[in-house]
C-alpha cells in the first residue's frame, strides 16, 4: 500500500470561499471554554456552525458566530467580544489503497494528551467530502481521534460513485488498516461510527477487519426496499389515510420494489395495472418513499426506456441483509436512533435490535424523540412539511462518551435508553 501523507499542526483545512470570510473550516473553542464549534463550507460557498450543544446556524452576522481574522467571534449583538479560538488539531492527509482505487483520507487528532479513541467516520449518501461537514471536527471535541475520508468517486478519491454496501465496506476497513498506521501508538482502541447509509456499511466493514466498537446512528436494519416500504406507509398515516388506503398503496411499493430488484427487467405489466387502479384515488399523490413515488410519476414507455438509468445507477444491493452482518460482530455496538425518522422509519430496525440484544449479542440503544433524521429536531407546518432547527442537545455527547467508554458521565438532554 502505497502511502503519501504531510503532518502539520494546525486547527483548519479550508478556507472559506469569500476573501471576506478569513475565517476556515475547523474547530473552535468559546470564551468560556464550554463549548466548541464546528465551522464549515457548504455546497454554496456560505460557512456554517455546529456546536457541541447541537445549536447550529449561519457564521455571519445573522448568526450566533462571524468570522474575525482567523478567529471567529460571537455576533455583537448577543455577547460583545467574545471570540472563539482555533482549536490546535493535528492533522494528516494521506492516501490509501481500496480495490484499485487511492481514497484520500485525512486523521484530525485533539491537542489534549492521548491515548485517545480512533473512529473511522464512515460517510452516508452524500457526494460531498465528510471533511467538509461538522462530523470530524465534533467528534475530535469529544477527545476521539477521527479518521474521515472522501468516498470513492467523490472529492479527492478515485473510483466510481456506488451504493454498493460490500464495496463500501470494504473500502471503510481499509480506511481503518490506513488510520491504525498513522495513528500508530497514539491511540487505545479503534473502530467506525457510520451514519444513514454509514449504518448498513459499517457493522459489515468491522466483520472485514479487526475493530473494537461499532456506533451507528440513525441508520437501518432493513433493505432498500424495506425502507421504500416503511416510509410509503409514513407518507399515508402522515396525511391521515387508514389500513385500507395504506394496504391498497403497500402493492404499488411492492411493484415498483419488484421493477428496482430486477434491475428493470421484469414487472412493468403489473405496475402498470396498479396505476391504472389507484392513480384516482385521493391517496395516490401522497405517496413518496425512497423511490415509489417517483417512479409512479414515470410513464410506462419511459421506465422502460430510462428506469434503469435513472432509479438502479449506483449498484444498490436492493436486499440486502444488514441483521446478518451484525449476527456475524463480535465487538459492543451502539445505535442511536431519531423516533420520527423520515427518511429512516425506526419501528422495524428497535425491533430487529431488540431481538439481535435477545441473542446476547452487546448492543446498546438510544433514542431522541421528536426527532428526524440526523437526530435533528424540527418545527413541522401544517401541510407537514418539516424544517430542522439543531441537532438535540446530548447527541454529540452520548456518541463520543459511549466510544470513549464512559456513558452515564454526562446528560445527554431527552435521549431514552431502550
């Protein structure tokens, strides 16, 4: 494996786009010492802040923080002259080895002694790179050495952007085989926290090399197809619809899951059929799941034509069996779920836990009520539409205690132990 890496001290590894905003991705520290913030750069250029608390916002002046030099400040009008100062992290980039493909990676060490924790974050969806988001930086406040790296096909990696959970995996055991060298004799035990889609990943990577922990949140055990399902009957029970409505909208689900698992090749008769029955039915419109509403907007002819290309592009193992990757773990795991999860339906995966933890398998559970996916908490309009105001207060903290080995130190806000 071949190896290129620099270390430097230094609390950023971005600048902000604007020459305006001198103010660089990184972690933070308040006046007073009890908070520290996780600036960075989103898709529009803007900088952004999570805190260790949860509170998150715009750095500008119509947030709680700006940027000031190479500090950031908190806005006049709500505390004068309080500025935050860079948290000195080490850090080393490197590149690493996963089927042909150099992923690049990069480890973000707290200042404070060590040994510390060493976490690989395993990435969810998105296409952006982790080390932009607030994840790394907020996982180093909480005393653990972090190791986040770009998916293949994203940002610095090479390699085709897939969904393809046993490829994944096996990129995020590298990540772990790449983040125990560089991290050699500065760490105590090692393991993955994944999020969303990092939670089918990273249970399966620590059965690919030896880890000592597993944490997930807000993830899933279930299939793609499973979660289609669940969030179809969210959609109905959302909008006030019975069983009746909910069974009769759980064949379309079944059809579309059908046409997605045999890769568009068989099925477009029956869905066909079901449209024509249901598509004047006051619930139909309703429908959205993970890709069942969509499709219902396609047209039989274009399905056929573009179906593929558009709904099964990213090598989705649309079955897949993640209780059976977790049936194979020797290691603690941890799984923190958000109660009113949209896009990840719990009611399935507590159940799936349960019976996994009744197999005296170590598994601890967590769960934020009123909370949606990411464990964010959410004012919802009367048309349902939700918008998420912060992450809930002792999130953070639960995560990184748990890893760190000492849950039951701190208040972790209105989460419930299961």
């Amino acid at each position: 494996m071949k190896l290129v890496w620099a270390t430097v001290l230094m609390p950023l590894i971005a600048l902000c786009a604007s020459a305006a905003d001198a103010c660089e991705t990184g972690l933070y520290r308040s006046p007073d010492g009890k908070l520290q913030a996780a600036a960075y750069q989103i898709a529009d250029g803007s900088m952004r802040y999570t805190l260790t608390d949860g509170n998150r916002g715009p750095v500008g002046p119509d947030g709680l923080l700006s940027c000031d030099g190479d500090t950031i400040r908190t806005t006049s009008s709500r505390q004068p002259g309080g500025i935050w100062q860079p948290v000195p992290l080490k850090i080393t980039e490197a590149q690493f080895q996963s089927h042909g493909a150099t992923l690049s990676g990069v480890l973000i060490e707290p200042p404070a002694p060590g040994p510390h924790p060493l976490v690989v974050f395993v990435h969810g969806s998105e296409r952006y790179s982790p080390r932009s988001g607030y994840y790394p930086y907020i996982l180093a406040a909480g005393g653990l050495t972090v190791f986040a790296y770009d998916k293949r096909g994203t940002a610095k990696s090479e390699g085709e952007y897939t969904q393809n959970f046993e490829l994944l995996a096996d990129d995020a055991a590298a990540a772990l085989i790449e983040a125990r060298k560089l991290a050699a004799g500065r760490f105590s035990r090692a393991g993955f926290f994944g999020g969303s889609q990092g939670g089918w990943v990273a249970p399966l990577a620590a059965t690919r090399t030896p880890a000592d922990f597993v944490a997930v949140g807000f993830g899933l055990i279930s299939s793609p197809i499973e979660e289609d399902r669940d969030q179809v009957i969210d959609d109905l029970r959302d909008k006030g619809y019975g069983q009746k409505e909910i069974a009769q909208a759980l064949e379309l689900a079944a059809s579309t899951s059908r046409l997605a698992s045999s890769h568009f090749t068989a099925g477009f008769e029956q869905l066909d059929a079901l449209k024509a029955r249901y598509s004047k039915q006051p619930w139909y419109g309703a429908i959205k799941g993970e890709y069942t509403g969509a499709m219902l907007k396609e047209s039989d002819a274009d399905l056929r034509r573009v179906g593929q290309p558009l709904f099964d592009n990213v090598e989705l193992i649309w079955n897949y069996d993640s209780a059976a990757a977790i049936r194979r773990l020797k290691v603690p795991l941890l799984w923190i779920f958000a109660e009113k999860d949209r896009e990840a339906p719990p009611e399935v995966t507590f159940k799936r836990l349960a019976e996994l933890r009744d197999e005296h398998r170590e598994i601890t559970i967590y769960s934020f009520p009123n909370t949606d996916h990411g464990i964010y908490e959410f004012t919802q309009a009367p048309d349902g539409s939700r918008t998420n105001t912060r992450v809930a207060e002792g999130y953070f903290s639960l995560l990184t205690d748990w890893i760190n080995g000492r849950v039951g130190a701190a208040d972790y806000g209105n989460a419930r132990k299961r």
